[in-house]
C-alpha cells in the first residue's frame, strides 16, 4: 500500500469552492431583488360602488411583500446548499477509495490467517477419511481372506 499524500492536489480546499460559486450567488442575488410596483391607479368613477365592496371584502392589510434581505438570505440559503452538495460529491469518490484500501489492508491478515487454518482443517479431514477409507477396505479384504481359506 502507497502512503496517502497529506496534500492531494485534485481535492479541491474549500476557498476554492467558494470562489467558484461566489459569482454566481451574487447575480442572483442582484436578480432577486424586488421589482417597484406601479403606483396604482384610482378606479373609474362609474365602478365606485364595485370598488366599495372589494375594498370591503379584500383583507385590510396586503401580505407582506418579501424583503431584499428576504431574497439575500435565500440567496445565501441555496449557495451553502450548493457548495455543500458540490463538496460531498467531489469528496464521495475519494472516500469510497479510501474506505476500500483500509478495509483491504486490515482485512489481508485475518483473510490469510483464515485460509491457513482453513487448510489445515481441510487436510486433517481428508486424511481422516483416507484412514477410514483404507482402515475399512483392509478390514474387508481381509474379512474376505478369511472366509476363503478352510
């Protein structure tokens, strides 16, 4: 096994990362910005008594309309979720890697401990069976000699 590199030039460091991925949180965050909406227009006086009823039936208050900060915050929000799946999948393969090296290398010696105590036990066994195997062909070759002679 090759030592790993303390520094390893094909991962990227984090400021790098965040570099790559300033630029364009900053244009969206400049294109979120809301929009000026236009002053609004008095109704026609022949639609007064129309204009009455919606007045009374819409809500008193008009939700709140989000915020620039609002938009930058969400802006930020969707940057760390960006950079943090961009990290994790350039870091994913790299640890996959380095999970299986260690697990390879710690595992060669119980693998060949437990081939060699394997055999063993494989060579024991045969060689008892052999010994019963030619104990019981002897025994009837000579249960044979036996009931030949007078």
């Amino acid at each position: 096994m090759t030592p790993t590199p303390a520094y390893d030039e094909s991962i990227p460091v984090l400021t790098e990362v965040v570099a790559e991925a300033a630029a364009p949180a900053a244009a969206l965050a400049a294109d979120a910005l809301p929009v000026e909406a236009p002053p609004a227009e008095a109704p026609p006086a022949d639609l007064s008594p129309v204009a009455d009823t919606v007045e009374a039936v819409a809500p008193a208050a008009p939700a709140a309309a989000p915020t620039a900060e609002d938009h930058e915050n969400n802006a930020w929000q969707a940057l760390e979720e960006r950079l943090v799946a961009r990290v994790l999948d350039r870091l994913q393969d790299r640890v996959e890697l380095t999970l299986e090296d260690q697990i390879r290398t710690s595992l060669a010696p119980l693998l060949d401990h437990v081939a060699t105590r394997l055999a063993a036990e494989l060579r024991d066994g045969l060689q008892h069976t052999v010994e019963q195997v030619v104990s019981r062909a002897v025994s009837q070759e000579l249960a044979h000699l036996k009931s030949r002679t007078p």
